[in-house]
C-alpha cells in the first residue's frame, strides 16, 4: 500500500520503520515534518523524514525503488521515491542534533557580547521540529519537544536580519546620494523583504525557505487580523521602475521597511529586559 498522505503515514509507521534496517529504533528518534505538516505543502510535496540515531548507517536496504544519497556536512539525506510519492530521510547523528538543540536553547539575548551564528542546515532543522509528529518512542519525544525553546529561534532570525538590515540602509542612501536609481531601486526590494521576514520571526513564523513568505503572511494575517503587512508588501514590491516616480519610490519603501525594523527592535529590547 503506498503512502499518499500525512496521516497514513503516522497511521502506519511501518511503511516508514522498513526503510530503516540497522538502525537501534528503541534509542532513536524518528518524526515526519516538512511542509506538509506545517500546513504550506500541495499533492506534489516529499514526506520529509528525519532519524536521530547513534551512528548514520552506511548501507540501505535494496528495495528496488529509485534512490539517491547526498551529504550535507555531518547528515546524510536519502531520498527515496516509491511508487510516485518522494521520500527524504534525513539522518543526524545525536551528537550534531544535541549540538543543533543547544545552540538554541543557550542563546542568551541579554548579553551584549556576539551571538553565536547557527548553520542554515540547524535553522531548517530546528524550525521543521517545531511541527515534528514521532513515529516511534512518541512519549519521550513530546516530553523533549516541549522543553524546546522555539521563541528563541525567532529572535535569533530577528537579530541576524537586523544586522543585515543596518547595512542595506547606508548602502541605499549611498546610492541614491549618488543619484544611482536603479541599484537602489532593486536593493530597496531586497530590503522591505528582509523587514517583513524579521518582524514575521518575532511573531513566530521562522520557516527559513523564502518560497513560502506568502504563506507565512497569511497565516500572520489570521493569526493577528492585520490585513495591512501583506497589502504593503505587495504594494512596495510590485512597484514598476519609472524615472518619475522612482525616487519617491524608494523613499517610501524605505519608511515602510523602517517602521517594521523599528517594532522589531522594540520586541528585541523586551526581550533583553525580561
């Protein structure tokens, strides 16, 4: 019987379990997440598998279905398609996921000294578990997940993007002293998007793949009833380039992108007083 949706999957686990010979299932941890089960994904979406264990094995089980393996740093990804429906094994061993957990856990935003960066592969990692569902050991995986401090994650997206976003503004205003439209004008793009990503992180919307920025804002938008982020938005980055107008323009946006760094900021400082 083939797979062919969340539910089944987590329904029968054991269609998921076979994939896994050599693995010490009863010290492992193995949870479906991904897109699906945040709530973005369509009929073409992978089921996103990840497996915590001991040691990543170095042989799979010859199930005559189409494969491919692929090393991202310390984790394996071994996707797997059967029948039509994709499936990507992501394995980590404890050591990397333990590191991956503390780097989150012990972000200290009162500190004034320099936050340690977490890799682009630890921020997938960790936002996917946030809507992680256990297939095994599901007990002791919630007591886990719900010691996890997943507000964390968001400020820290919040403060990396504010970094950012001081540089993009002295680097607007240095052109446009320079009468250079046209860089600024793509470059005050780059920077209302960097706004509306951040001030979205504090409101816990951490989903680091810029493909789903519009699902996000709606989400925020029935969240919180704010119509107005999306309309904006829309508004500054479907703006046409005409020689009239672009000054102006650029101008705006800018405002725009300020005000939401500013109540970003704002969230911040609550943060560090806390």
């Amino acid at each position: 019987m083939m797979v062919t949706s969340v539910n089944q999957v987590l329904y029968q686990p054991e269609l998921i379990l076979k994939q896994l010979e050599g693995i010490e299932l009863a010290s492992s941890y193995v949870y479906i997440s991904g897109s699906l089960l945040e709530g973005f994904g369509n009929e073409k979406s992978d089921i996103d598998v990840y497996v915590i264990c001991k040691e990543i094995p170095k042989k799979f089980p010859q199930n005559n279905v189409e494969e491919s393996l692929l090393w991202e740093g310390q984790t394996l990804v071994h996707n797997v398609i059967q029948g039509g429906v994709r499936y990507d094994f992501e394995y980590w061993t404890w050591d990397c996921f333990n590191k991956s957990i503390n780097n989150l856990q012990k972000i200290d935003f009162k500190t004034e000294e320099y936050i340690e960066r977490i890799s682009d592969a630890e921020l997938d990692l960790l936002h996917r578990l946030k809507y992680a569902k256990p297939l095994i050991n599901s007990i002791d995986f919630f007591n886990f997940h719900n010691m996890l401090q997943f507000d964390n994650l968001g400020y820290y997206q919040a403060v990396i993007a504010s970094e950012i976003f001081t540089a993009l503004v002295e680097d607007i205003q240095g052109a446009l002293l320079s009468y250079d439209l046209g860089s600024a004008f793509f470059m005050v793009r780059r920077l209302v998007e960097l706004a509306t990503v951040s001030y979205l992180a504090i409101h816990g919307e951490t989903n680091p793949n810029s493909k789903w920025l519009f699902r996000k804002m709606k989400r925020y938008e029935e969240n919180t009833g704010d119509t107005q982020l999306l309309v904006k938005y829309l508004k500054y980055q479907t703006h046409p380039f005409e020689k009239a107008t672009v000054e102006g323009y650029i101008k705006e946006a800018m405002k725009f992108a300020q005000s939401l760094n500013a109540k970003v900021q704002q969230a911040l400082q609550e943060i560090q007083k806390a």
